[in-house]
C-alpha cells in the first residue's frame, strides 16, 4: 500500500469556494450496490484507492436517505434509524470527520439525520449507501454543484464501494491511476437487466468479526494468494461487461460467483485466516450448486460476511422462493 502524503482535505480543498454557501436544509438518497467483480485491497488506505476496478449492481430503491439541517443549540447531531447516537460512537465520528472535510473549520453545527430502508433482515452493509447520501446532501446544503464524478471520488474516501452508489443499475469503478484518485470513480452503464433478481439471504446479522478495511490491509499482508487477485479481477471484470453486454446470464452468474469464491480464497489464506462463512454460509451454496444440477439457473456472491446475495432470472422466481423461504428479492431494473 502506497503511501503518499496527499490527504483527503488536501483533495477536497481544491474543489471548494473559499466562502461556502451553507443552506438551511438537503436530503439526498443514494442506492445500496452489490459488486459482481469484488473491490479487494487498497492501493493507499487514506484514500481509499483500490487495487483493481470493480463492477456493481445498485439495488434501485434501498439504501440511504440522508438528511442535513442546522442544529440551534451549537452542538452537532448524528442520529440513525431514528434514533440519536453518542457523539463518541464509531458512526457519528466517521459522519463528523467526513462533514468537516466540507465545512472546514467553520462553524455550522448540523444535524445529520441517517435512515437506511435496507430490510434490517437483509444483512447488507450500508456504508457504501451512506457515505454516497451525505456525499450527495453535503453538495446539496453547501450548494457546490459538484460534477457526479467528483462526488464518486469524494463519496470514495468516506468508503471504497460508496463511489459506486452516487450511481444506479450496472456501475463499474475504474481503479484510477492518478496518486490523489481523482480517476478512481464509477461511472454507469448504459445496459438494463429488466428479468435480473438479486435474492437476499441473512444467515447472521452479528456484527463481522473483522472489518473490510483491516481484512484487506491483512489480506494484502499476509495471503500468497493475494498476488493473483489483481489479474483475476482485471479479467472477470471484461468477463462481466460483456456478459451484461450480451445478456448472457449463465456467462455472468458464474463469473460473479467465481469472482466471490476468489476473494474468499485471498482471505482464507491470509494470517491469521479471514473466514467469513459459517456453516449455514455453506449449506445455502451447496443447495444453490444442487439446485444448478438440477437445471436451476442460480448463482451467488458474497461480501465480507456470512450473508449470501442469490442472482437468477425472473423465469427462477418461484422455485427459488420455494427453496429459500427467508429470502428477500430485489428486482434492480424493475421500475
Ligand atoms: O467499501 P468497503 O470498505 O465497505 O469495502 C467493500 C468490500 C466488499 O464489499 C467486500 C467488496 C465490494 O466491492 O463491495
């Protein structure tokens, strides 16, 4: 992992009006994505530049819903969920560090209202729809008008996969070669997948033992693995595009599938290992590779986690609600 001396701040201020023009009130919505070609290692931590591009699947109407407005008693406010967090907690930190980033120094104390319409059953993580709503409300309260690409990468150091949620349906992230990222940002593809499903399965919703950002940085430490990564995530990615490209979906589950598999075997082998599945991780696969023998056409990918995301056609719909009974659907492209 480089390390330059080239910080977020440093970054940001060079986008900014010296005076800023902070409004009374923004809200911004931004969708939760789920990555067919996984992002996996970063390239500099403070950035959070990635080692290889990724390509995602937003989940149209679920994820963030962020609200800023002033707060009158002087002090900031971060609440989630409807509820107020302590202003020393791990979430109102990580908002009130990226908030400062924008009101630099001044004082504008704010409330930053958090709502995630993520089915709590579903086991996602939503960093990636948080960060990319307060990115899109800050550009709204503060009136910068910032370009979509600019806010990929801004969004992208509050987290990696963020910089894909400023987008919907098919977004890849290019890795960007530049040391202060400004070309690593997503951008959207044109193709639709109106049959698409993507089917939720909550096997655990206790917090990951490890975090994604020390199970890379451990993963790119310790895994000899880890060196094939960038290669196989360079190729899956041109796999995908142009699986999408031809509506290929037996070409496209399989090489999202295979792209997962691969990034677990990458923390497997690291030390000490990273194993994020469980045993129930593992029934769901075996039922989803007895179902494929069967002539179902069902794949699955993973994140950092024991949670699996299915991936079929509508024409699979009703066999597999019948075989996975908790399942949550999503229908990307269905508006
Ligand atoms: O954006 P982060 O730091 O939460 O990392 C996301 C990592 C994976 O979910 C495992 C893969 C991805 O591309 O979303």
């Amino acid at each position: 992992m480089s390390n330059n001396s080239i910080n977020k701040a440093s970054v940001v201020n060079r986008y900014l009006q010296d005076r800023l023009e902070p409004k009374d009130y923004a809200d911004a919505f931004a969708p939760s994505n789920i990555a067919l070609c996984k992002y996996w290692g970063k390239r500099d931590g403070e950035l959070n530049l990635p080692v290889n591009s990724s390509l995602s699947v937003s989940l149209a109407h679920l994820g963030s819903h962020t609200k800023i407005s002033r707060s009158e008693d002087g002090s900031d406010k971060v609440r989630l969920n409807n509820k107020d967090l302590p202003s020393d907690s791990d979430f109102s930190r990580k908002v009130i560090d990226f908030v400062d980033l924008f009101r630099r120094g001044q004082k504008i104390p704010l409330i930053v209202d958090t709502r995630n319409n993520i089915p709590t059953a579903a086991g996602l993580a939503s960093s990636a729809s948080g960060f990319a709503a307060l990115m899109l409300a800050l550009d709204d309260f503060f009136s910068l008008n910032l370009d979509k690409s600019v806010l990929s990468a801004f969004a992208r150091m509050g987290s990696g996969s963020a910089s894909r949620s400023i987008y919907t349906g098919f977004v890849r992230w290019d890795m960007g070669s530049r040391a202060d990222g400004m070309d690593s940002v997503a951008s959207q593809l044109d193709n639709r997948w109106p049959d698409l499903c993507i089917g939720l399965i909550k096997v655990s919703s206790a917090r990951k033992p490890v975090d994604s950002r020390s199970g890379m940085q451990r993963t790119i430490e310790t895994s000899k693995l880890y060196p094939s990564w960038p290669e196989q995530a360079g190729s899956d990615l041109i796999t995908l595009e142009q699986a999408i490209d031809e509506q290929n979906f037996a070409q496209m589950g399989a090489c999202a599938e295979k792209n997962a598999m691969s990034m677990h075997a990458t923390m497997m082998s690291a030390w000490p290992p990273l194993v994020y599945w469980l045993p129930e991780s593992l029934a769901v696969m075996q039922q989803v590779w007895q179902l494929r023998e069967a002539g179902v056409a069902v794949y699955f990918t993973m994140d950092a986690g024991p949670n699996l995301k299915l991936l079929f056609e509508t024409a699979s719909l009703s066999v597999l609600q019948t075989e996975f009974p908790i399942m949550e659907v999503i229908q990307p492209f269905s508006d």
